[in-house]
C-alpha cells in the first residue's frame, strides 16, 4: 500500500479552559462522562488513527456530537488538536505556521459546507471562483475555469445569479463547483447533503460519484446518514462519542460488525442494496454445475431480481468478462439476516 | 444651634472646627429666627441628612458641598490651556472643513447646488420618484426664502455625519475584534448618548470661543458617532460564522477576510448606523445653533428668544422636511444593500 494522503495519528481534542491539564487525566484513564463532571472539560475525540489513501472517499460517520464535524476541521486545521498529530502527504501540519497553513488551506484542500457558507454579496461565477481569487490570480484564468465547473454541476446559465436567488441543492451545487475550482487534490466534505432534500440528496450523491469517476480527488466526506455512507464510502470510519468504533471497507463492516452498537447501527439498513456479490462470493469450484451468470459488482437485489427470487442453486460470477468465482443462492439469503455476534 | 453639633462636641472636635466659624445665617429659617429673636426649634421630622453642607454649619472646618463644584470648575480652568493647546491644532481641520463647506454652499448659485443633490440623490436611491420628491421639497424649502437655511444645515450634517463614519467605522471595526476595547469603549458610547446635549456643550464652550465652527462641529460629532460605531460592531460581529469558517479554510488572509467577507456582510448594519449618525446630526444641529451654528436652527432660535410663532414654525417644518429627505434616501440606499443579499 501507498504511503496515504492523510494520516491522523492519536489525536486528542479537549475543549475547556485548561485542556492541557485535562490530558494528563485522560491518560491517566479517565472518560468523557467523568471528564465532564470533574472538571467541565469535553472530550471532543480520544485516540484517533485513521488514515486516508489518495483517490478514495473515506465517509467518517457518526451521530451528532460523536465529534465528527470537530474531526475533519483537524485537517485543515480549522482546529487545533490537543494532542496527536496530522500529516498531510507525510508532513506534519501542525508545524506549518500562519503562512504555510493558508498555503496548504489554498492549493491542497477545499472544503464543502453543510449549509453551504457562500457569500450573499458575490454572484454565483465570484462564489465558484473563491479560491483563485484567494490566491490573487488573473480573471481572464480563472473565469473559464469557473465557468467549466458551474457547468459541470449543471449550473450553467445561473453565472450572474446571486446565492439567494438559488435553491438549497442548487447552492450545494455552488458548494461542489467552489470546491473544485480550486483544483486542490483533497476534498472535505463536512455533511455537504445533510441539508437537502431526499430526493436532491440522492442525485448529488450521485453527481459526487460521477465527478469523482474523472477527478480521482482524495474526498473526506462528513455524514451521519449511513445509507449516504455506504453508497459513496471506500473506507468507513464509524465515530462513537470521540472515538472510532471500527473502521474499514464498508462492505467488510457490514458483514463483521465488531461491536454492538455497529450491530444496532447496521440493523436498519437494506442489505440486499448495498452488499455486493464480490463480498459473499466463493472461490470457484470447476466441479459444480452453474445456474447462470452474475457480476461481481451486482448488489444482491439485482441477483435476486435476475434469478427471479430462487433460493438454490449456484451462479457463476464474472467480473469484466473473465470467471472470478462463485455464489450459492442459500449464501446470499443468509447474508441477507444480519449475523448476532457470538456470545449474544 | 446647628443640628450636629453635638458630634464634634462629643468628640471633642469643636476646638478644631471653632477656629473659621463664621456666625452669618445661612438660611431662611436662621435669618427670621435671628429677626425675631429665637432660635429655630430642631424637630426630628427637619432633622437633616448629614450632608456637606449641614455639617459644616456645626464644623467650619469641613467644606460645603458648592466648594466641590468650585474645584471641578477650577481644575478645569487651570487644565483649559494645556488641553487647549493639544486640541486646539487636531481639531482645527474641522474648522476649515465647516467653513468651507458653508462658504461652498453660499458662493455656489442655487441652479447649481439643487441639480447636484438631485443627481446624488438619484446616485444612491436609484430611485425616480423619491428624486422627484425630494426636488420638490428643496424648491418648497426656496420658494418661502428658506434656501440658504436649508443647505447651511445640510452643509454641516454632511461634513459632521462624513466624519462620524470615518472615525465611528474604524472604532467599531477594532471593538468588532476586541472584547476587551469593546467592553472599554460600550460606557463611553452609553454616556455620550444619555448625556444631556447642552452638558457637553458647557466645557467645549470654556476651551474654545464661541465664533469658532468646530465647538458645534465637535459637538455634533461627539451625540451623532454612537450609532454608526455600535452598528458597525454588531454588524461584524453578526457576519455568519460558517462564512467565516468557509474563507478560512479557502485561505484569506485576516485582510481578506475583513474587506472580501466582514465589511459586505456588515454592510446592512453599518448602513443602518449610518442612517442613525445623520438623524442624529440633524437633531444636534438645531441645539447647536445655541453656539452660533448656522442654519435652520437660528430661526428656530429666533422663535423662540422673541416670540415669533410663524418663524419658528416654518424652520421647524423645514427641519422635518430635510429629516424625511435625508432619512429616505439613506433607507432607499440600505434597502438596496439588503435586496443583494437576502
């Protein structure tokens, strides 16, 4: 594996007035509840390793207060944290100063809003074009470039209209086009669909795949929805009250929940849409008989709907045409119950 | 025959005080009892507070309370040339600036001054009807020999309102940023607005003399900054913060930040100030027509001082029309800001 894009290593963040003195009872074993009642510090985030590979979507996901907003502010160091350390591309940004840091916030990272933070006075091309205007660049640069951008999120035409004139998803779409003018290689995306509409929130879901399909940009992205996070994540980190419960391949932690609130967590969701068939498929045995054909990036709803709900059997799974294993219809049902971890 | 004598007896005080007793009747009451020959009887209902005053009717040694305002007024007095003489030389451009104002305002012909502040009016309201409106007054105003009343007033409320958004925006941006010179400055600004007008204007009438513009100038200044540094800050300090959080990360210096994303934001409240600064001017502009500033105010004066209803009427009704114009016009100014950004 490559070196990764960003790597945050045991980061602690205290708020309060004192939070230096408030680690040193951390370490010493103290929780968050305690924390608080003893001596009014909040833990905001304990022991944090995560690290993000280049070109991946890493969704952190959490409810509200598991202190995932206050995390990916860490990157760009919106906030400070008390203890621990973040690299980006191998360096330690905490030890960048006032220049290098609004260097970094320039060229390396872009950043999308929950609710969208653009600014009222400026139209919608001036919005799309913060970044290079930021860094002091030439109009006759950065205006076709904007311009590419508005169009690519579907705004085109909508230059010379003003932030307020525009719809929720329509902003967040000015919210996408800020952020990729920019041309920063890391994205971070704080809840940026959360605000929107089911319906819109799907189809900037969708539009955020797409783009990424071509851009290959290293994406933090925000969400507390975990449907959202399962659709989009490469890599999920799942944050509980400051700390990571787990974290992996999405696909990995639905079928290997770790502990009962993944458990609890998972519950919920539509598994026949989000396992895949390369996450429950077999090595192949040449010595069955194949009741037909499937790929390996199909979700089990759609094998369910090809083999028209039969329950035996086995399918042959192919990937890009080439055979890559196999799946036996009674594996896919099972994986449809979700699986009590031993001892419960 | 004091009321508290017997505390300076008692303590065996009355050597120390008995030496400057003056044995003149103070009062009423002492000046009849000595007429009639007694003493005035003490009841406990006239028992007095024991104040200054009452004590030094037992004590001469103690000091009356008139003897504190006679120090504040000497102290003054003696602080008045060295004060003066730092003043004097910072704020005389404000002098210049009145005079030229008035001296353009008279020198320029009438077919001149009225088309400008038309097109100026028209300039910020982008308005038709509201220029329209406001020509008709100005040509009302002239048409009954109040003209050059009218702009004198103006021509101070202009100079006076400019410099209270040049000083008062500066101020309210740096308490925008501060808590500390916020919570310095908000008793000044509180003071400055509940002081009587005529309070401040007794100790600019000792350090300057009364011909001079700038006593007014000063005067109006000091009543009309308030709401133009208080709008200003709370206008800033309004300015959403996931704005401002959002042209952190995109990485605007603190410069940037002010001018691209604090100041815009701000902009309704500190239009709003604004507005507040030139009612206000104009309302000090009448008082201070007290220390010889020109304009509507004298005739107001003038009414009053000999009884002349229908003058003072007239330039009352003046004021008001110039205190609609001014105050429409700034409103159609802001609601313009407000428009672009809601």
């Amino acid at each position: 594996m490559t070196e990764p894009m960003i790597s945050i290593r045991n980061l602690y963040k205290v708020f309060g007035s004192d939070p230096k003195a408030a680690m040193k009872e951390v370490h010493a074993g103290m929780g968050k509840e305690e924390l608080r009642e003893h001596n009014g510090h909040v833990l905001g985030l304990k022991n944090i390793n995560v690290d993000l590979q280049e070109g991946e979507i890493t969704v952190i996901m959490g409810l509200s207060g598991s202190g995932k907003s206050t995390l990916v502010r860490h990157f760009n160091r919106l906030i400070d944290p008390t203890e621990g350390q973040v690299l980006v591309k191998g360096e330690d940004v905490l030890a960048y100063d006032e220049l290098q840091l609004r260097e970094m916030r320039r060229k390396t990272m872009s950043m999308v809003f929950q609710h969208f933070a653009l600014l009222p006075h400026r139209t919608v091309l001036q919005n799309t074009a913060l970044a290079p205007v930021v860094r002091g660049e030439d109009k006759s640069e950065y205006e076709p470039e904007a311009k590419k951008w508005l169009e690519r999120v579907g705004l085109a035409g909508y230059e010379d209209s003003y932030p307020h004139q525009l719809s929720g998803g329509m902003k967040q779409r000015v919210g996408i086009a800020r952020a990729l003018t920019s041309n920063a290689p890391i994205m971070l995306m704080d809840e940026a669909f959360s605000a929107l509409d089911p319906l819109i929130r799907t189809d900037m879901q969708d539009l955020l795949l797409e783009l990424q399909v071509e851009l290959n940009k290293t994406i933090v992205f925000i969400s507390h929805d975990l449907d959202e996070a399962l659709k989009l994540a490469d890599h999920l980190v799942i944050l509980k009250d400051g700390e990571v419960v787990q974290q992996g391949e999405p696909q990995h932690i639905l079928l290997n929940p770790e502990d009962d609130y993944i458990v609890d967590f998972i519950s919920d969701i539509n598994r026949a849409r989000v396992l895949r068939v390369r996450s429950i498929m077999e090595p192949l045995n040449e010595k069955i008989e194949h009741s037909g054909e499937i790929q390996r990036e199909d979700t089990l709803e759609q094998v369910i709907a090809q083999t028209g709900g039969e329950s035996s059997g086995t399918y042959l799974v192919k990937h890009e045409g080439e055979p890559v294993g196999e799946l036996q219809m009674s594996t896919l049902v099972r994986s449809l119950v979700p699986q009590k971890r031993s001892g419960h | 025959m004091a009321s508290y004598d017997f505390l300076f007896n008692s303590t065996g005080l009355e050597g120390w005080c008995d030496t400057e007793q003056s044995s003149a009747p103070t009062s009423m009451a002492d000046l009849m009892a000595a007429a009639q020959g007694t003493e005035v009887e003490i009841t406990a209902w006239d028992f007095p507070f024991p104040s200054l005053d009452a004590l030094n009717e037992s004590c001469g040694k103690i000091p009356e309370t008139r003897d504190l305002t006679k120090g504040l007024e000497d102290g003054f007095l003696a602080m008045k040339d060295s004060l003066r003489f730092v003043l004097d030389p910072i704020t005389e451009p404000l002098s210049w600036m009145l005079d030229g104002a008035l001296y353009l305002a008279e020198v320029t012909p009438w077919w001149i001054v009225i088309p400008l502040l038309l097109l100026i009016t028209r300039m910020i309201s982008k308005s038709w009807s509201l220029t329209i409106g406001v020509g008709a007054s100005i040509v009302g105003l002239a048409f009954i020999d109040h003209y050059s009343y009218a702009i004198q007033t103006l021509s101070i409320i202009f100079v006076c309102a400019a410099i209270c958004v040049l000083l008062g925006v500066p101020i309210g941006i740096a308490m925008s940023r501060s808590d500390r010179l916020q919570r310095a400055i908000i008793p000044v600004l509180d003071m400055l607005q509940t002081l009587p007008t005529f309070v401040y204007l007794i100790p600019l009438i000792f350090l300057f003399s009364v011909t001079e513009s700038k006593l007014y100038g000063i005067a109006i200044i000091l009543y009309a900054i308030v709401p133009v540094v208080r709008l200003t800050d709370l206008g800033i300090r309004m300015v959403d913060k996931d704005v401002l959080e959002a042209a952190q990360a995109f990485g605007m210096t603190p410069r940037q930040k002010l001018y691209q994303v604090q100041i815009p934001l701000a902009l309704p409240n500190i239009m709003a100030g604004i507005n507040q600064t030139i009612m206000m001017s104009l309302a000090m502009v009448v008082i201070a027509s007290l220390v010889s500033a020109p304009g509507l105010g004298v005739l107001v004066l003038r009414g009053i001082r000999s009884l002349e209803l229908g003058v003072g009427l007239v330039a009352g009704l003046g004021i008001v029309i110039l205190a609609i114009i001014l105050d429409r016009v700034t409103k159609a100014a802001l609601a313009r800001v407000n428009a672009s950004q809601h």
